[in-house]
C-alpha cells in the first residue's frame, strides 16, 4: 500500500496568488510585457556586443554572456507562470519540476559566477590598469565564462539527482510560483533533512561570490577616489555603478530568498519575493545597461537604426 501510495504523485499543482484567484488577466498582461522585454532587450545587448567591434573587450564580454544567460533563466519559469496565469490545471509533471528547478538553479549560479567575474574585471582595469590587456586576454575570459557555465549546471546535478529519488506520495500542492528546492521538499515522504546541508553548501558559495565582489568593489572605490582629474572618476564611478546595481539587485533578491534556513514568511511575502527574485531583478538588467552605458547606447542605436526606423529611434 506504501508503495502503490508513492507512486500516485506524477503531477504537481500549483496554488493560485492569495487573494487574486479571479484576477488573473490582471497579472497576466503586466508579466507578459515584462517578459518580451527581458528577451527583446536582453537580445539587444547581446547582439550590440557582438556586432560593434568598440565593445569587443572583457567587460562587455561578460556583459554579453550575462545578457544571454538572462534569457534563458527567465525563459525557465515565466512562460509556465503565464500559462498557469490562464489556465484552469496549473500543473506541472513530476520531471517537468525537476527540470525547471535544474536549468533555473543552474542558469542562476552561472549568473552568480559571471557577476564575480565582472567585478574581478573591473579590479584588474582600475586596480591594475598598466597589466589589464595582459591578465584579462581574449582566452582566459573565453575559459572563465565556460568554467562558469559548466560549474553551475555540474553544481546542481547531485542535488537534483537526489530529489528525483525521494518518494512523493501527497499532497501535491506546491506553495510557489515555480518548482524550488523547499516547497517540493515540503511535498515528499521522507526524511529531507538533509537539504540543511545543502542550504549551507549554497549559503557559502553565495557568500563567497558575495565577499570577492563587496572586497573588489571597495578596493575599486578606494582607487577611484584617489584619482586626481573629476572628470576621470566620474566615468570611472559611471563604468562601475551598473555592475554594483545588478550586483545588490541579484544577491539582495538571492539572500531574500535562499539565506532564510528555517525562518518562515507569509505565502503572499514568499511569492512576492520570488517574483522580485525571478521577474523584476531581470527585468531592469537591460535598461541599467543601456541607459548607465554611452558606448552601449550607441551600439544598440547602431543596430535600431540599420532596421530602416529612423522616424522612432532618431537615426
């Protein structure tokens, strides 16, 4: 009967928004046009770097990279949030579950890396600046951003791994918008006290990029002051402001969201920041990158204006 039991669960259900059952077109319209931007704006700056050789450097580089990634991470849950938004069965299969919590997870921590990878950039350029061209070359930024990707979708693996061999034998009910760690672990009919050890893991890898980012901007900062001309500094400042935006942005969502261990929140806060975690920390990467950057604004012009729309974009 045990057994029989463990093998009824081959879907989850999503539970509504608190409060908004009957609204859902409202959330509907909103997360689509947030979405589109995401994938149109990230697209922009991806192909921006690409195309405009002024930007063929480490920094934009990783700009880039981080950009692309961005497209697939929100690609990951926002389209099942949409679909959930109009649909009556807000289910997912017991893989499909698996699998978003796999690429969202594993997409994010490559985020994670890259982010450090910029900051340490933007240390060598302002720290080092006579060595820049010679540490920071064309092929170790090719294998840091490829060391960064392949580590955080390896990372994940023996996590997921353990997940889809715990027994799920009811209630289905997932308390989230989108399949993560705890609220299926709340699901299954076992002991998971093991997650605690895999919270902590993730706790010090988080800190961790936390630390080398706060460190290599303060270092940054401290060299920026002391420079002579206000003219230098202030785009020294401009160069590095974007990066410490996104940088607070994504691991002040992260910390919100994942460095919590066993403090409990109210469903309606919980769903809230997974949503700022998911939707809205994605959603304003491509204007802080767009509008903080002239050379970036001019390449995405460059590229608005080959479309033959000189009347909207001022070509």
């Amino acid at each position: 009967m045990n057994q029989e039991n463990q093998t009824m669960v081959t879907l989850f259900h999503f539970s509504d928004f608190p409060q908004l059952e009957n609204g859902s077109l409202l959330f509907f319209i909103p997360l689509l046009f947030i979405y589109i931007f995401i994938i149109v704006g990230n697209f922009i700056i991806f192909f921006a770097v690409r195309l405009d050789k002024r930007l063929h450097n480490p920094m934009y580089n990783f700009i880039s990279i981080f950009s692309f990634l961005e497209i697939w991470y929100t690609t990951v849950t926002i389209p099942k949030m949409l679909s959930n938004l109009v649909s009556k069965r807000k289910t997912i299969s017991f893989t499909g579950c698996l699998l978003q919590m796999y690429f969202f997870h594993s997409l994010g921590v490559s985020e994670g890396l890259v982010l450090t990878l910029m900051a340490i950039d933007r240390y060598v350029a302002i720290c080092n600046p006579l060595r820049y061209a010679i540490i920071m070359t064309p092929q170790l930024c090719i294998q840091l951003s490829t060391a960064s990707c392949i580590f955080g979708f390896v990372m994940l693996l023996p996590e997921i791994v353990w997940i889809s061999t715990l027994p799920f034998c009811g209630p289905n009910q997932i308390h989230q918008l989108f399949c993560d760690f705890e609220p299926v672990l709340r699901l299954a009919c076992a002991d998971t006290s093991m997650i605690l050890v895999e919270d902590v893991i993730h706790a010090i890898s988080i800190l961790t990029s936390v630390s080398i980012i706060t460190l290599s901007y303060l270092k940054i900062i401290t060299v920026i002051l002391k420079i002579p001309s206000g003219e230098s500094r202030q785009k020294a400042f401009s160069t590095c402001a974007a990066h410490i935006t996104i940088f607070l942005m994504f691991f002040g969502s992260v910390a919100f969201m994942y460095l919590r261990f066993s403090i409990t929140v109210p469903p309606l806060l919980d769903k809230a920041i997974a949503l700022m975690f998911a939707v809205l920390a994605p959603f304003f990467n491509p204007i802080i990158y767009s509008l903080r950057n002239k050379d970036m604004k001019e390449a995405i012009k460059k590229i608005l204006c080959s479309q033959k729309m000189p009347n909207i974009f001022g070509c």
